[in-house]
C-alpha cells in the first residue's frame, strides 16, 4: 500500500504545472467565467473576511480571490511585521495583510503564474501598496532568508502542490522561532483513490491533491511546526463532480495556525 506522500509523488509534475498555471491564468484574466468553485466579493464575505477591509483593498485583486478560507483571525498580524503569502494568486490576502502590518511591514507574495504576478503588480503600484511585492517562485523552493518571516500565510494553494512536505519544510525554514504559519486549504477525512488522485484535472481544481487531513497535519509537525488550532470554513464547491467528491471523501476547507518551534 503506498503511503499518502508517494501517491503525491506519482502525479506527472509537469502535466499537472501546466494545468494549474492555465487555470489560475484564466482566473486571473477572466473572473467572471463561472469555474469548479467560487470566487470573489461574495465568497470573501461568506468566508467572514471583514466587509470595511475589503473596502480598502484594490477591486479587481478582490474579483479574482480564489481562496477557500479566512485566517487572518488566527493570524493576529501586528503593524510591522514581515509576511510571505504562499501562491498569492492576483494578490488580495497580499494587500489584506499589507493593510494590517502598515507601511512599517513587508509582504511578500510568491506565485509561479505569471499572469497571476503581473495583475497583482500592476495593482500594488496603482493602489500604492508599497509594502506588498510579488515574486515569481515555486513554493517549494522559495528564494528568501532562512528565519526572516513573523508570518507564513496561504489560502487554498498546498493541496495544489505534488510536494506538500517540501512546501512544509520550506515555510518552516523562513520563519523566525515562534513565527506563525497560517493557512486555509483543502482536505478530505479518507485518503482520495487513484482515480481522483491522478487525474490532473481535479488536481487543478483543488480536489485531486487534497490530503487526508490526519497525514497533512503529521507533515507539519514533521516540519518542525506545531499545529496549535483548527478551523472548519463555511466553503463549498460549485460543480456537481466536485460536490460529488466532496460528499464521497469527506473533502472540506480548514483553516490552521501552527508555530515554529
Ligand atoms: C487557488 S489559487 C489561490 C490564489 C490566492 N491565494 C487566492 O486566495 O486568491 C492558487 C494559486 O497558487 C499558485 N500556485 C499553485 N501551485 C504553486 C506552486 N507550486 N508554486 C507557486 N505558486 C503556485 C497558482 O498559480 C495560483 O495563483
């Protein structure tokens, strides 16, 4: 029986890149097509992100969030601190957190579509969020300083990932002792089949690389974090193959605060 990491391991990477970057592509440029699931100012309300913030960050940012929870209460950001956000997508939980550390923080955002990075750019700069830069990188091997970073935070991207312990070890690298990792993602209550597990395409639509939730979990703590709370979000997908899924495999949104060692 192969164990939950190997079956990560055995999707093609580079088929399964490919389709991720052409969907977020799509999301970035064309919001208002309707995908596998929600996105927007109505999810982001429904998910209990603050209507007053929201108001305050840029609106095309808010119209292609794509996100499956809302963490930033967990998160507890303090003016000033330095942020990384993992996949930061067209970058509206880059700009949530660059509101809360103020102009005395930093927040980087870190994304490998490039039509995702050049909309959330372009935003950073009209809406003079100086504090708020994006990289192009892969999660797994992000190109920043090895205890820099108060907070590590990410919303629906590590289910994404073929590399999900890599990505673990990666946020713990970055993140001072007592730093924070903060994260809404996907998991399911049993582990997927193959059939669900390999198919890139629902891999590309958050469902195929959900995790058992157990497993994800254990390679956080294996990562050196300790996961301190957990949080079920009110986040449904929209397709009936995804609802589906989800009703067979337990599959559902959490959102987790756990800290560095
Ligand atoms: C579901 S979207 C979420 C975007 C954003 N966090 C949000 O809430 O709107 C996933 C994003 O993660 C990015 N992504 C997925 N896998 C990645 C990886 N291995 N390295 C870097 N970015 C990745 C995609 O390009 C996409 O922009």
């Amino acid at each position: 029986m192969k164990t939950a990491v190997e079956t990560q391991r055995q999707v093609n990477r580079q088929e399964l890149e490919q389709r991720v970057k052409n969907m977020y592509r799509e999301v970035a440029l064309h919001p208002e097509v309707t995908y596998h699931f929600e996105m927007g100012r109505g999810l982001a309300e429904r998910l209990c992100y603050p209507g007053a913030i929201l108001d305050e960050l840029p609106v095309p940012a808010i119209e292609s969030f794509a996100g499956v929870g809302y963490h930033f209460d967990l998160a507890q950001l303090q003016e000033g601190e330095f942020v990384v956000d993992l996949g930061s997508g067209s970058g509206m939980d880059v700009f949530f957190a660059a509101f809360q550390v103020g102009k005395a923080g930093k927040v980087i955002g870190i994304d490998m579509t490039s039509e995702q990075l050049s909309k959330a750019r372009k935003l950073s700069v009209d809406y003079g969020f100086r504090q708020a830069n994006f990289i192009e990188s892969y999660i797994e091997n992000m190109r920043l300083e090895n205890g820099s970073a108060d907070a590590v935070i990410s919303n629906g991207v590590i289910n994404l990932s073929g590399d999900k312990a890599r990505v673990f070890q990666e946020a713990a690298r970055v993140l001072k002792i007592g730093g924070r990792l903060v994260l809404s993602d996907i998991v399911t209550s049993v582990k997927l089949p193959e059939s669900i597990s390999c198919n890139a395409t629902l891999w590309a639509a958050c469902i195929g690389g959900a995790m058992q939730k157990d497993d994800y979990y254990s390679l956080i703590e294996e990562s050196g974090l300790r996961v301190m709370e957990v949080k079920k979000n009110p986040y449904e997908f929209l397709s009936n193959s995804a609802k589906g899924a989800s009703r067979d495999y337990g599959i559902e949104s959490i959102s987790l605060l756990a800290m560095k060692k």
